[in-house]
C-alpha cells in the first residue's frame, strides 16, 4: 500500500518535473530556431551551431515529453489514456487544459516529423509546417499554467515568465526590429559586406 502511495507519487513529480524541462527545451528550441531563420551570427558563434542546437534540442525535447506523458498515464492516482494525450480535448480529467497539452504534442510532432522528412517532402511544406511552432509553444505554456501544481510557486512563475520574455524578445528582434540590422548573410570573418 505504501509502496504504492509512493511510487505514485514518484510518478507525479516526474510529471511535473519533465513537464517543466520540457517547456524550457521547447523555448530553447523555438529561440534557436527564429535565431536561425533570421540567421543571426557572429565569428565566435557560427550558424552550424545555432542549427545543431536547434535540431538537437527539438529532439530532447520529446523524450522528456515521452516521459512527461507516460508518467501522467502510469500514475493511477487521475485517470488519464493514452489517447488522450494526441487526441485532444478528449480526457476526462481537466480537459480544456489536457486538451491543450494534446494539441501542442501534435502540433510538435507534426513540425519534428516533417523536419525529419525535410529532402523528400521538400522545402515548401517543410517550412509551412514548421510555422506551426509559433503556435505550439504557445499553446504548450498555457496548458502547463492551467493544468500544473506549480503554479502557485514563486519559482515556476519565473520559469514562465522567464521563457514568455526570451521568446518574446526573439520574435520582436526577427519581425518588427528592421531585418537589415540583423541579418549576417555573408561571414563576419574575413567576408566582404
Ligand atoms: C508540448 C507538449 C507539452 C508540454 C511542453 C507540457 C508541459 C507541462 C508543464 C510545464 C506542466 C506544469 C508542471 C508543473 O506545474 O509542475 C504540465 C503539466 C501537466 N501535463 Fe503537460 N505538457 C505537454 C503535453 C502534455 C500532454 C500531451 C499530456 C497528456 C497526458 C500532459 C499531461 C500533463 C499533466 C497531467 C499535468 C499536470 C501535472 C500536475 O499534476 O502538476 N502534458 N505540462
């Protein structure tokens, strides 16, 4: 019985916890990525880096998003399906905010698959899928406000607060600061302007 109380438990700070590196791997993800596509660079800190980041840390990020789903369907203590977790808006518990973990999942995987699949699906439905990032990791912040336990913490408020201002800050630099003053098309070491 114990056992039980305590695995479970364990189960549900698992939850929480890869929830949250999920969140901040996502949030790395997306500055990476406006980082690249606005190719943004330096000599000490070449493209093939940002790319590299970007792609690996999207990666990681779904394994802690497999852990973070499994633990929440394991851990007995709510009632939660394995569906529930791609089909969204369909669970019985806390559905809005479930459903909202749902469709940021699908709306994730359908940006890493396709990325994946980049040279044959080519670049056109590549990048039209990929624009649905912008609105993943939206999505993917209001469901961990709505359905965490830790959002009455000082912590965790910084968490959010801290990623809504770096993607904030990204996506402002990319789209409304003029693109001239930012973009490095040809190298800053020994390249002609
Ligand atoms: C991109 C996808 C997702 C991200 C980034 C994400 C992230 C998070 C975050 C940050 C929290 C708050 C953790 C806390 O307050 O300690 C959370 C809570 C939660 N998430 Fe997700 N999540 C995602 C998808 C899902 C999916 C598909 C499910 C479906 C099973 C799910 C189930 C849960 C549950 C049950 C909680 C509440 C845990 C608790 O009791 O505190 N999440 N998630």
């Amino acid at each position: 019985m114990i056992v039980a109380a305590t695995s479970t438990k364990a189960l549900w700070y698992l939850t929480r916890g890869s929830g949250i590196v999920s969140l901040v791997l996502l949030t790395a993800s997306v500055v990476l990525g406006v980082s690249t596509a606005a190719r943004w660079a330096s000599a000490k800190w070449p493209r093939f880096i940002t790319e590299g980041l970007h792609k690996n840390i999207s990666l990681l990020s779904i394994v802690f998003l497999a852990v973070h789903i499994a633990t929440a369907v394991l851990d007995g203590y709510v009632h939660i399906r394995w569906i529930d977790a791609v089909v969204p808006f369909t669970s019985t518990y806390r559905p809005f905010w479930l459903g909202l973990g749902a469709l940021a999942f699908d709306m994730l995987l359908a940006v890493i698959v396709t990325s994946l699949l980049r040279v044959r699906i080519g670049h056109r439905i590549w990048r039209a899928v990929h624009w649905l990032a912008y609105g993943c990791w939206p999505i993917a912040v209001l469901h961990g406000l709505g359905a965490g336990s830790d959002n009455g913490q000082q912590w965790m408020l910084f968490i959010d607060l801290a990623a809504v201002a770096v993607v904030a800050t990204a996506v402002f630099a990319r789209f409304v600061v003029p693109a001239t003053t930012h973009r490095t098309n040809t190298p800053l070491v020994g390249g002609r302007a």
